[in-house]
C-alpha cells in the first residue's frame, strides 16, 4: 500500500536507463559499422609515391570526413572545402560514395544545398538536375524525356577512397591517384584484427585558423601544462623536455619528408609519463604515443589536420589506448557526452590561444616560430617542410576561381539548344 508511490519513478528512471542503453548500443554499432566500410579507388598509375612531389599539396589523399558522417540512407549531401576547392560528397542506395565539385554545370549552384532522391541521385536544389554514379548526369526535368542532353553533362568529380573510418579525397590530378598512396601505416598496426588497442569515440571540429598553426600546436609537448593546466595538464608538474631525433623516421617509408622524435621529461616531481613519440607525417598527419609507465601502457593519439582554405581547417582525432580495454564500456548511457565534453574542452582551450596567436602573426607580422629550445625540435621541423613548400609552390590552396574555368562535357562557349539533342 505504502511502496506503490515509490515503485512508479523506480520503474519509470529504469525505462529511461534502458531506452538510453539501447539508443547508446546502436549508436555504438553504427560507428562500428561505419569504421568497417571499404570503398577502394582503383586506379591504372604506374607512378610510385617516391615519384611524386612531397612538397605538392595536391598530390596527397586527405582524410575529410569520418564514413559516419556520411552515413547510407542519408537524404543529405556532404558539402565541404579541401584546399580552397569547393566540393560535395554524396552516398548512393548501394553505399558507393561520390565526391564531386560543389558546383552544378548549369547555373553553378551549389550541389551540397541539394538532396538525395531515394534513387539515390544527387539532386541540385536550384532546377532539380540529378546527378547520378561518377556524376554523370541522369535527368533534367524542363527538358524533353527524349532529349539526350543529360547524357552529355558531368559534374566533375574527385576520386574517392573510404577506409580506417575515414574518407579520403584526392585534390590533385586524377590520373595520379592511387590507394597505395594513403598513409596505411597511420591506422594498420591499431586497428589490425589481432590489435590489442581499443579505439575511443572520434572527435571533428571545423574551426577559423589556419591549419598549419594547429600542427605546431599538436607537435608541442611543453604547451600541455599551462594551456591545459586542469585538463590534462598540471603547471606544478612542468619540468624539462628532451628532444631526440629518430633517423631514419619509421614512417620514411610513407613519405620520404616525415619526422619523428623521442621527447622524455627530466626533473618531474611525479613523472606520470616516461616518454613520448612525436610523428608528423607531410602534409597534416601527426601521431603521438604516450608511454605511460614501465607495464607497457600506451595511448596513441592520431591527429589529422585538414586545410580547407586558407583561414580554415577540419580536425578529426582518433584516440587508441591497449589498457582498460573494455567495450562494455562504450555501451554506459552518457559516455560518448562525457568524451565529447572533455576532448571539446581541452580544443577550446588550443582555439583560445591560437586565435591570439594567430592575430600577432596577421596583424603584427610575428613569426610562428621564435627562438627554440629543444622541445620544439618537432615544430621546427615541420616548419621547415611547410616553408620549403611555400617556396616553391607560394601557397598549398587552389587559388580562388581557378576552378570556374573547368568546363562541362557540352562546350561553354557555344549557345545549345537543348530541343535539337532530341533522339531520333
């Protein structure tokens, strides 16, 4: 008589536990499926990467979006900046991925403010044309169904790769692609099938600063326990770093231009890590390994820092660790806020400084690196590749309207009319 009033919110606070442990199990399982897809780009280049320019931006794959946010059955194109080049990822019924310029062929509207149809066309939101696989035209509905006019319009399209999770777009000459050139060594050894590292939720921030600011930041262990004092950092803890080169880099072989180094703390009242690995592999990837004691555990951390134009940048995380590796664990309603929390935190924290840093260099013609000491060997080292890269080329990004000289298959300079393509 007297437990019915309790019983009533007991049962309904365990509804509620059990609705949030489903919705955080398929939640879990979608990522997990995502990070599953493989779509390979094929390609018949006898080039091999030592061929290619390290210094050429364009001549890299890049790690756009995390496949999830891609996902199938989505009504929604991806639209997105990759070296100052406009472009727009679209998924089709079968799962096959499509990247394309973000520009439709007739009045250049954007194609990422359009939709997919259940057919699984890439539909522009200004006249409806529909573009299909390889971004082949397939229908234009103020024109004849007789007429073969679509068959003779493409949007132009990029090649695609989809693997570790991520997808990967190639910006430079389509013929030069190839899957080999992905930097397989990154993700092979932690997401092997006998791995014994446990991936953590990925984290993505499209934010306002240039991207190679980032990478300094990334690449800089001393920042860590004043800029993220109450984080993960502590300022009482901050203590002496040694920086000692790694030659040849391990990941030489990925591309000749990638540099490694061996970073230990010195004088630490109560070190909590021996040593640790910092990897910058050209033009935006940096791995670091934290060995935290002498039982072997590490965290792996893969950072990948895309240029999208000049004065943006998209970063994606991954974060690994080969202890407390129980996937129960990402099943526990709240997790993935709570991860996302932390990590949004500790970005907001980089974001605040770098703006600042950032207005110096534009406004008062600072340098972005100074007078050094031995922990910032690994920002000078890239520095030192990115600067070269600006010599030589003067800037990484397609240069603005270089792509609005790209023509359709029909010829741009000759006034068609669309009734003559009718089919006999």
């Amino acid at each position: 008589m007297f437990g019915f009033p309790f019983v009533l919110p007991a049962t309904f606070v365990v509804v509620i536990l059990v609705y949030l442990s489903l919705r955080q199990y398929h939640r879990v399982k979608k990522r997990d499926g995502a990070r599953d897809r493989v779509q390979t780009h094929t390609s018949k280049t006898t080039t091999s990467s030592k061929e290619l320019d390290p210094l050429d931006h364009s001549l890299y794959w890049y790690p756009v979006a995390f496949s999830r946010e891609v996902p199938c059955g989505s009504n929604r194109p991806f639209g997105f900046y990759l070296l100052n080049e406009p472009l727009c990822l679209y998924r089709r019924n079968d799962g096959e991925l499509i990247c394309v310029l973000d520009l439709c062929p007739h009045r250049s509207a954007r194609l990422s403010l359009g939709q997919i149809t259940k057919d699984g066309n890439l539909e522009c939101f200004y006249h409806g044309w529909q573009f299909g696989a390889h971004g082949q035209c397939v229908h234009i509905p103020s024109v004849s169904k007789s007429s073969k006019t679509p068959s003779l319009i493409c949007a132009r399209t990029v090649p695609v790769h989809e693997q570790y999770g991520y997808i990967w777009i190639w910006p430079g000459k389509y013929e030069l692609a190839d899957s080999r050139f992905i930097p397989h060594q990154l993700f092979a050894d932690l997401q092997a099938e006998n791995s014994t590292f446990l991936l953590a939720p990925e984290n993505t921030f499209d934010l306002d600063i240039p991207y190679d600011l980032m990478v300094d930041n990334l690449l800089d262990l001393a920042h860590i326990d004043f800029t993220h004092d109450g984080t993960i950092g502590k300022r009482s803890q901050a203590s002496w770093i040694r920086s000692e080169r790694i030659t040849p880099s391990p990941y030489y072989s990925t591309n000749t231009e990638s540099c490694s180094f061996k970073l230990q703390r010195h004088e630490r009242p109560l070190p909590s890590t021996e040593f640790s690995y910092f990897h910058f592999v050209p033009p935006c990837f940096v791995r670091l390994e934290h060995n935290m004691s002498d039982n072997g555990r590490i965290i792996a951390q893969i950072f990948l820092i895309i240029p999208s134009a000049e004065k943006k940048m998209r970063l994606l995380s991954q974060f690994y660790r080969n202890f407390f590796c129980y996937k129960w664990i990402e099943y526990i309603p709240g997790y993935d806020y709570l991860v996302d929390r932390m990590v949004t935190k500790i970005v907001d924290q980089d974001i605040r400084l770098l703006n600042d840093v950032d207005r110096n260099i534009r406004e008062m013609g600072a340098k972005p690196l100074g007078t050094t000491v031995s922990a910032d060997a690994p920002i000078k080292a890239f520095r030192r590749y990115h600067t070269r890269a600006l010599m030589k080329y003067e800037t990484i990004y397609v240069k603005k309207g270089a792509w609005a000289t790209i023509k359709t298959t029909l010829n741009e300079s000759d006034e068609v009319d669309i009734e003559d393509l009718k089919l006999d």
